[in-house]
C-alpha cells in the first residue's frame, strides 16, 4: 500500500540528502489502533535516477506500507512533473516529438508515430480521469479546468499535479495513478474494442 511522503523537496534534495533514512510511519492507516509499523527495508526506482522508497510493515494488519516522494508518479515511471508535462506539450506538438522529448532515453529508438499516440494519450485519459474524479470535491477549484495548461493556470504553479496530491490528500486512496493511489480505472467494453486490433501490421494511424 501506498502513502504521501510529504517533504516539501526536490527530487535532487531527496536523493542527496538520502530522505528515505528518516522517514518513518508513526501509526498504522488501516487499524488506527496504536499500532506503529516497523521499518520494512525499501524498493528502489532507477528513474529519473536511483532513489530508494521507505517501507513499512504492520505485524496486526499485515500489510506492508510505502511512503511514495511527493513528487514521484504512483505506478509509473518518473516524476508526477514528467507525467504532467507529456499532458500539457500534447495540445500544442506532435505526438512523436513529445515522447522523444520526455520518455527515457534508453526507450527512445524505435518508436512509430502509432505507438507515440497511443503513448501520449493514456497518459490524458489518467490525467482527465482524475480530474472528473475530484470534481465533486473541489468544484469551485476545478471548475472549467479540462487540461494540465488549465490547471497549471488554475492553480499557478508549475508542477501543478504535485501541488493537486497535496490539496487532495484525503482523496489519494482512492485517486487513480499516477496521483493518486487507488485502481486503476476499468476501460469501458467499447473503449477496449476501440484499442485492440488484430494481430498483423500495425493499422494505420486515425487522420487529425
């Protein structure tokens, strides 16, 4: 299970200062018993560069906690920033040229204009799933905001996902990645059809 580690640092200042050796995990989020979890070593993420992610275990609910950078994407590689940027490029560039900007570098060769769509738009669906999803919580915040060059406007900063986990802090549970820490969203049977193509040459991508 995934929890916000709220340190108010760069990516760069987490990983100098090794700000996954203080993290601690004061009573257990499922129980609320008075339970304190005990240090459960740590996983570590090789992208944007190594970094180590604190766990945690609760003996009683037996379950395993990490406490996930604030500014690190739940479930995807890479920073909440880099997820956000993909978003807020799209509306104005190519779709090729925003995954050759933003993917890794050891990925980056080899990929077709088809894949970089598809790429680019799983990435918006998540970004306006999660959107839709706070919406009843923060109507008069979000209002009228439909993309990440809105919200970024709305809420004038820049990374504005990093700024939205904090304000929805209470919603992360159930928030879908890369935001929040919840399931992913169930495509609907029309959307899957819409994806999926028969084995062969890749189909020709839809005209703009």
């Amino acid at each position: 299970m995934q929890l916000p580690f709220e340190l108010k640092l760069t990516l760069e200042e987490y990983v100098s200062q090794q700000a996954w050796l203080s993290a601690t995990l004061l009573s257990c989020p499922i129980d609320g018993g008075g339970c304190r979890p005990v240090g459960h070593g740590c996983y570590w993420r090789k992208y944007p560069q190594p970094m180590a992610v604190a766990r945690f275990y609760c003996e009683r609910a037996r379950t395993t906690f990490s406490l996930l950078p604030d500014f690190l994407s739940s479930r995807y590689r890479g920073t909440l920033e880099e997820f956000e940027e993909v978003c807020a490029s799209a509306a104005s560039a190519d779709c090729l040229d925003v995954a050759n900007a933003v993917r890794p570098v050891e990925t980056a060769p080899n990929i077709s204009e088809r894949s970089a769509e598809r790429w680019v738009s799983r990435r918006i669906v998540l970004f306006r799933i999660t959107l839709i999803a706070l919406m009843g919580a923060f109507a008069e915040r979000l209002e009228g905001v439909r993309t990440a060059v809105q919200l970024r406007h709305r809420l004038e900063c820049v990374p504005a996902l990093v700024a939205l986990r904090e304000i929805a802090a209470a919603q992360l549970v159930s928030l879908p990645p890369p935001l929040g820490f919840g399931p992913w969203p169930k495509a609907s049977e029309r959307h899957r059809r819409q994806r999926q193509h028969s084995m062969g040459p890749e189909p020709p991508a839809s005209i703009r």
